[in-house]
C-alpha cells in the first residue's frame, strides 16, 4: 500500500500524516485502493489532485464506491451539480464524498433554501465554494447569516455572489470590517468587504497606506 500511496505523491511527513490519520488505509487490499483511484479519475480528476485529495482527506480512500462514494455523487447530482462541474466541487472539499446526506448535507441545503434561495441559488454557491456545506448550522451558517440580514440590513441574495462569507470569523472579521464602513458611511459589496487583505482594505476604505505622488 506504501507503493499506492507514493504513486500519487505522498511521501514523507505527508505519509506520516495520511496513515495516523487513516490507519486502516494499511489493510485495504491494493486493488480496492486501486478502484477508488480509478473511480475519482473516471469523475474528471487528474492524478495531481487525487493526490492531493488522498492527502486531505484519506478516509475517503478506505470508503466502500457503492455504499458511499456513489452514493454522494448521485445526491450532488440530483440538487443539480452538473458533471463538468464535480471535480473543482469536490478538489474543494473533498469531505462533501464521506458526509453523510441525511444528517449533514441535506440539513444544511434546506436551511439556506429556507433562509430565502431558491435551490438554483444554493447549488450555485456549492458550485463556487463546496465548504459551505461543511458548516454547521448553528455554530456558523445561522449567527453569520442573522448578522448578514438584521445587522448590515442586506440581501440574503447577495450570499450567491460571494458564499465564501461564510468562511470568515463572524467576530474577528465580519463585525469589525462592517463597523468600519459604517462609521465612515461606505457600502460595498461582500466581497470588496472581505476579499481583501488588511492592508488593501485599510488603503481602499480607511485612506491608510496610501502614497500620494506629487504632478
């Protein structure tokens, strides 16, 4: 199994890693590792990123193709991810193929489908930025998204823009950016909010950083 895993280029610490954290990888037959390989490849991923992916996340590679791979592929299917688009989907968070439907994924496509996107909506932020789906409701989506509507009083449209929102700290990021536009009486879009680095938002929104050169 060693040879399968430096196949696809992990070596290393990044052996180290994968096998502390998958140790049962070691016990699966090289031939059942083989199929998953096979079974990405066949979705539209190289051999670069299913590396990666073996990386990232290993339990996928002891998962079993038809109680489980296939299984999620047919539900991201089914909500409307095309075919073309299931290899960056799934490059970006691979965890999307061992989440259980159920219990994780469906919860939290009904919980933004109720917050007011259409399914439409939805599925083109999970095209954008996979993760989403990763969040906990309570924890991320729901105080994030509150915020969102009731506190900086936009569109909970402007979310399938720029879903990676989702993906900043609510209290080290959000709030305190927000409050700087306010003060200054300043609206922009999410992501010219929070796409920017500290120092490109300081020069852009707080005049810091800028260098006036004479005429």
């Amino acid at each position: 199994m060693i040879e399968k895993f430096n196949e696809l280029g992990i070596k290393g610490t990044k052996l180290g890693k994968v096998v502390s954290s998958s140790p049962q990888l070691l016990l699966r037959k090289p031939h059942d590792f083989s199929e998953v390989v096979m079974f990405m490849q066949d979705l539209g991923l190289d051999r670069g990123s299913v590396g990666r992916i073996l990386g990232r996340c290993p339990e996928m590679f002891a998962a079993s193709i038809d109680n489980t791979l296939r299984k999620k592929v047919k539900f991201l299917s089914s909500v409307g991810i095309w075919k073309d688009q299931l290899p960056r989907v799934i490059k970006k968070y691979p965890e999307l193929l061992v989440s259980d439907v159920d219990r994780t994924l469906l919860p939290r496509l009904n919980y933004l489908m109720e917050a007011g996107l259409s399914k439409r909506d939805v599925v083109s932020m999970i095209t954008r930025f996979s993760p989403l789906l990763g969040y906990s409701i309570e924890e991320v989506l729901r105080p994030k998204l509150e915020f969102l509507v009731y506190t900086m009083e936009k569109p909970v449209k402007d979310l399938v823009e720029y879903p990676r929102y989702f993906s900043y700290s609510l209290e080290k990021k959000i709030k305190p950016r927000f409050m700087v536009l306010k003060g200054r009486n300043i609206t922009c879009s999410l992501k010219d909010m929070l796409g920017k680095n500290d120092e490109e938002f300081a020069a852009e929104f707080m005049g810091i950083g800028r260098i006036l050169v004479p005429r």
